[in-house]
C-alpha cells in the first residue's frame, strides 16, 4: 500500500433531497487539488444497494428517509462490515445532540447539522474522516503484512526442506498481493535458469520447471539484479523495455511484473541467487511501496531459507568440516562480543587491579569496593584453585546465603548444580571464557540461570591468580521467553481455525452462490456466529487468567454457606442442563466456608460444564461437599468418557485438550481448567483430578478450612 492517498474518493450520497446531494457535490468538488466519484441513493434500501456493490469509502448519511431513517442503514453497514472499510458521516436538520451520540455509538464517524453546514465545514469533515479510514486500512495492511512474514519465517525454522518452504512462500505472496503469478527463478552458472517454484491462477499458463535461455536478458538485465536493484513494471509496454525482454515477458502472458533479486553473501560480495518475481497477467497494475517493502523483506527470508537448506545439507554430506565452521563463527562471534564489550572488560580489568593493588591504592580499592558492593549484579571473586574468595551482597541476596556460609567454599562443587560441574570445570580447563552461562543452587535448593561476564586477575609477573566474575540473573528472562512463545504459538493457532472457518462461511454467503439455498446460507451465518462466540469466549478466557495470574483481582474473602455457593452454581447452568438432559446431583451437608464467594462459583460452573459437556445424554453429574481436619473440599463427578493418565496433570494447563478438535466444537476455549487453578491456588488451595477412562472422572479443589 502506498503512503501517498488515492487519485480519487468514492463518496456515496444518501439522501432524498436532489438539492442537497448537489450542494455536498458542489461544496466537495470546489476544492480543486482533491478528485471525487460520487454516487448517489434517494432510499435506505437503494443506498445499502449502491455501498453493497461498490464498497464507497465515506458514506453521508440523512437521517430522515422515505423508507426509514439514516440509523437503520448504520445497523445494516455495521452488520456487514466486520472489518472497517467505510466511514459514515450522519446528517441532520434536527440538531439533537441525544441522535449524534446515538449516531456515533452505532459506528458514524461523525455528525454534521444541515442548517448551520458550510463548504469548507463538510470538507474538512470529510478529510478528517478519510483520514482516519486511510489510518485504519494502512495499520491493517501493515499488520497482515507482518503475519505473513511472521508465518514465512516460522515456516522457514520449522523446516528444512527447501522446496515445501518455497512453494509455501510463493503460494503466501500470491494470496496477500492479489496477484495472477508468484514464482521464483534459480540462475545457473551462465545466468541461464528455470522456475522452481509457482504459485498461478487460472486461466494463466503455469510454467513450473520452465527453462529459460534469453540473451536479452543475460547480457542486460543481469547485471541490474547483481547490483541489488528491483525491477517493477507496471506496464510492459508503456514501460521503454527491449523488444526482446517484451517478447519474453509475453510468452509467460505477463501485463506487468514486480522482480526482486535474491541475493546471497558470497565471501566479501554477494551472490545472485535468483528472482522472486510476481506477475499480473489480466491488466496493468501500479506496484506500491509496501508491495516492493514486503517483497524486500520476503527475499531475505528466502535468502535464510537458501542458507539454512544448504547448511542443512552440508551437515549431512561433511558433519565434520560443517563443525570446524561452526567453532570458527563461534570465536567470530566471540570476538565481536568482546570488541562491543570494551567498557564492560575494561571495568572487570580494573576490578582486577584492585585485587592487586589493594594495599597502594586505597582509595581506588574503596571506589571499587562500593561499586561491587552496591550493584545489582551478582559478583563472585575466585582465587586461582576456585576458591570463593569475595561474593558481593546482591548475590547472597538472590542466592539466599550468608557471607560465611559462601567464603573459603570451591565454587563449582557447592554451588553449582550436580550435572553441570564436570562440563562447567571441562569448559574453562580447555579454554577460558569470558562469557558462559550455567545455573547456580541457591540456599532452598533452587536452580537459578546466571550469565556471567569473567575476568581473569593476574600479579605483577603475570601469573594468573584468581578471576572476578559479573552476572545478571536471567531466570525469568528465559521463562518469560519461553513461555511467551509458547502462548504466542498456541493464541495464533487457537485463533486461526475460528477465523478461518468465519471467513469460509462469510466467503460463501459473500459470493452470492447461497442466494437460492436459505437453508445453507443460515447453517453459514450459524457456523459464523459460533465461531465469533467462541472467539469472544476465548479472549475474555484469556484476558479473566492474566487478570488473575497477574493479582489484579484481590480476593474478597467473607463467610458464606457451601449449600448456597454450589446451589448458586447448579443456577448458573440450568440452561445448559436442560439442553444437555443431564440432571446434576447434590444432597450434600452445609459448611462455613471463608473464601471469595464469586470466585468459588465461578470454579464450581466451569467444572459443572465441563462434565456436562463431556458426558453423554440422560446421565448424572454430582456435586458433594465434605469437611477434613484442616479443609472443605470440593467433588465434581461425572460419568463421561473419562481422561488418559498421561493428561492428568497437564489438563491444568492452558490450552491442553485432551481432544482439541472436540473441545472446540463444544466451544471450550482451553482456559477454563487454568482459570480454576489460578483461583484455587490464590485461595491457598489444591486441585486435582482423579480419572477412569469409559467410566468417568472426578475433579476435586481443597479450600483451608479457616478453624484450622
């Protein structure tokens, strides 16, 4: 899409005035360095017709109609326009300022009175509003286009075979441009070459595999794609080519193309690869900047994948010289980690020279001192036999130690994890490292995750005579990191099949085909409705965890009585009993119970509907209630299908389905059982399950019983 706004405007004019509609024209065709197409609706029904067929940008809207008022055709547009490409501006000679705010909540994009509109009035409204639109389509364009990169490179680290990725990238080109033909061209050694990937519609001729020997383009093209440079026809003929290179664009039916060079690093300079190049057969067609940015952006992943197949194929074929270039890259990148590393060497050697100078040089060793001391940084001095000889006291802070408990200890037998000290003493006995990173056994017996910064500390002959070590604490960091690809690639995925079967339904219903079948173009809009449900159940999931995961919702702990909380709940889902011909059981006695009410009904109805949901018609769900020493716990058991052993314990977790394809269609979102431990372990609770597979399973959450 480029930065710069279309030639013209498609405004569509709904109103039963002929004089107004010409004074709009009139006013909005006066400003001469700005072009309009206009199109025009006396009625509701005949405006909702003209913005169905051709999709206006803006729409004015009069609110008074022959056949109904400007409100109801907001309602129509905003049913259809799942996603905004149009804007509404909604006009009056009313002036009631109750129907602009009801105008606007029902999507207009503003408000203007008749009986006070000027020129300039209108068209600075309409230029605020388009601009808004231009925003709004710019920012969905972007985002599309960042998840087909996103999708590509996944694709590509997922992958290793070279073939499936192009043939992905090419056939994810074509669908996001719009294009008749998305191919790429290997070059060989004469700058001959064939298509090794494509991606066509009909009614173009495909030409996979195709060989291509043209001395036109040898002798003047190839040297423009060496270059780096890109080549973007809008028109072959319109565009001053060669006869030769038009008469080779127009075996392949080419109207207008857009070629990027693939370029490889070859030692110092780069390789000619090859060509990603998408055609447009049926008509000219003017390339945009973020056409040429996404295609830019798309050969360096190419360039990636090219580069990884070969590595992986070079791994197969010499293992042994591919790990010599492996430790070569490794020291380079070493090297140019020390070399951006400067300040913080110089810091740790002069650390050093306080060590053996701290007899002379007083002050500076107290400088130092304070800096070791105070920084939030784990700092670990070792003598020459990797003795502890300092530890500042941010680190007995993380590690939970005490100063006397640590000094005079050897570092790698007591602090350091069991598995990890014969490789830790391997690794700087072979070579010493002034980056490495290892796990350290804190005072309770946790594992934390240190990178460190090493120095080695020296005398004045030069002997080494102990090191000093700089680390940061990246436990979290590397659990957040994993945990948010994980969430990232589970979201995407759980989001994905929802969208793409609303997308699919509303693509029918959109190409007219059901016109004539209102039984099918209903089961569509069902299909569609459903899964939008299902969406909207799983981002309120989502967004109900993080609040709870993150204590944003404090507990509002009172007594209550167990009998009205689990009677409350067997409320919540009468509905879905009743629809479901499953009765839920409970005769059992009252308890005192000092928790959150709310949070404890809200664990109980995602239990109850779960086993409901999973539990075939004409059966019992139970609910009991029994009191231990020191609990109230809590049992939901069903007569369902039951729960493999291997699930038992990751049930708990986020988006783990023990069928995934079942649980959507359900409408389970994957959240529910997550949500009720997160509640549970707030309570200082338990929950567990128990299961028998053909004969059901029992879910059960302990609440501390406050006597206790």
């Amino acid at each position: 899409m480029s930065n710069s706004l279309p030639a013209k405007i498609v405004i569509l004019i709904v109103d039963d005035s002929e004089v107004d509609r010409f004074t709009y024209i009139r006013y909005l065709q006066a400003e001469t360095n700005r072009h309009y197409d206009f199109l025009e609706a006396d009625t509701l029904a005949s405006g909702l017709e003209l913005w169905r067929s051709h999709r206006s940008d803006i729409i004015l809207i009069d609110y008074a109609l022959p056949d109904g008022d400007g409100l109801d055709l907001l309602t129509e547009i905003g049913a259809e326009n799942l996603v905004s490409q149009t804007k509404a501006i909604m006009l009056t000679g009313m002036g009631d300022e109750k129907l602009a705010v009801q105008a606007m909540k029902m999507g207009a994009a503003d408000y203007l009175n008749k009986s006070d509109l000027s020129a300039s009035a209108l068209r600075n409204r309409v230029w605020q509003v388009y601009d808004r639109l231009i925003l709004s389509r710019q920012l969905q364009r972007s985002q599309q286009q960042q998840i087909v990169i996103a999708e590509i490179a996944l694709r590509i680290r997922k992958y290793f075979k070279l073939d499936d990725i192009l043939d992905a990238i090419v056939d994810e080109i074509r669908i996001f441009l719009n294009a008749d033909r998305t191919a790429i061209y290997k070059f060989n050694p004469d700058l001959s070459g064939k298509i090794i990937a494509e991606a066509i519609v009909p009614p173009w001729l495909p030409c996979l595999n195709a060989q291509i020997i043209d001395t036109c383009f040898q002798e003047n093209l190839s040297i423009t794609y060496w270059d780096g440079r890109i080549s973007a026809i809008s028109d072959i003929y319109t565009a001053n080519l060669s006869k030769c290179y038009i008469q080779l664009l127009e075996q392949f039916q080419v109207r207008a193309n857009l070629v990027m060079p693939i370029l490889l690093p070859n030692s110092q300079t780069q390789f000619l690869w090859g060509l990603l190049i998408v055609h447009q057969c049926s008509a000219p067609r003017q390339w945009q900047e973020a056409d040429i940015t996404l295609m830019k952006q798309l050969s360096v992943q190419i360039a990636i994948a090219i580069q990884q197949a070969e590595l992986y194929q070079n791994l197969q074929l010499a293992n042994t010289s591919l790990e010599q270039e492996i430790e070569e890259r490794k020291q380079a990148e070493l090297a140019l980690q020390q070399a951006n590393a400067t300040l913080e060497i110089r810091i740790a050697e002069r650390t050093a020279e306080l060590y053996k100078r701290q007899f002379t040089l007083q002050e500076s060793n107290r400088r130092w001192q304070s800096l070791l001391d105070n920084v939030r940084l784990v700092v670990v001095g070792l003598d020459a036999e990797g003795i502890v000889e300092y530890v500042n006291p941010f680190f007995l802070e993380v590690a939970g130690y005490q100063l006397e408990e640590m000094i005079g200890k050897e570092w790698l037998s007591h602090f350091l994890p069991e598995i990890e000290q014969k490789a830790t003493a391997q690794a700087f006995s072979d070579n010493f490292h002034h980056y490495y990173q290892n796990s350290i056994v804190t005072k309770t017996g946790e594992e934390i995750v240190v990178a460190w910064n090493n120095t080695i500390l020296r005398n004045e002959s030069g002997k080494q005579i102990g090191s000093i070590s700089i680390g940061e604490d990246i436990t979290e960091k590397l659990k957040m990191e994993r945990i948010k690809n994980e969430f990232i690639s589970i979201v995407s995925h759980e989001l994905r099949t929802p969208l793409a079967s609303i997308r699919g339904a509303l693509g029918l219903l959109a190409s007219g085909v059901l016109l004539d079948k209102p039984e099918t173009a209903k089961q569509m809009l069902d299909i569609a409705t459903f899964d939008s449900e299902r969406l909207v159940r799983l981002v309120n999931d989502i967004l109900n965890l993080e609040r709870l995961e993150s204590n944003q919702n404090i507990l509002e702990r009172k007594w209550g009585d167990t009998s009205d909380l689990c009677q409350q709940a067997i409320r919540t889902i009468g509905a879905i009993t009743a629809e479901s011909q499953i009765q839920v059981i409970y005769n059992s006695p009252s308890y005192q119970i000092f928790a959150d009410g709310d949070r404890l009904v809200q664990t109980l109805v995602n239990l109850l509907s779960n086993a409901i949901k999973f539990s075939p018609p004409h059966r019992q769900v139970f609910l009991e209630v029994e009191e231990s020493t020191d609990a109230i716990i809590f049992h939901v058991r069903d007569q369902g299908c039951g729960i493999p052993v291997n699930h038992l314990e990751s049930i708990f977790e986020r988006f783990s389905q023990v069928d995934a394809s079942e649980s959507r269609q359900k409408g389970g979102t994957g959240l529910g059982l997550a949500i009720c431990r997160t509640i549970i372990q707030q309570h200082g609770g338990k929950i567990w399950v128990k299961s028998e597979l053909t004969k059901g399973s029992t879910f059960s959450f302990s609440i501390a019983n406050r006597f206790s």
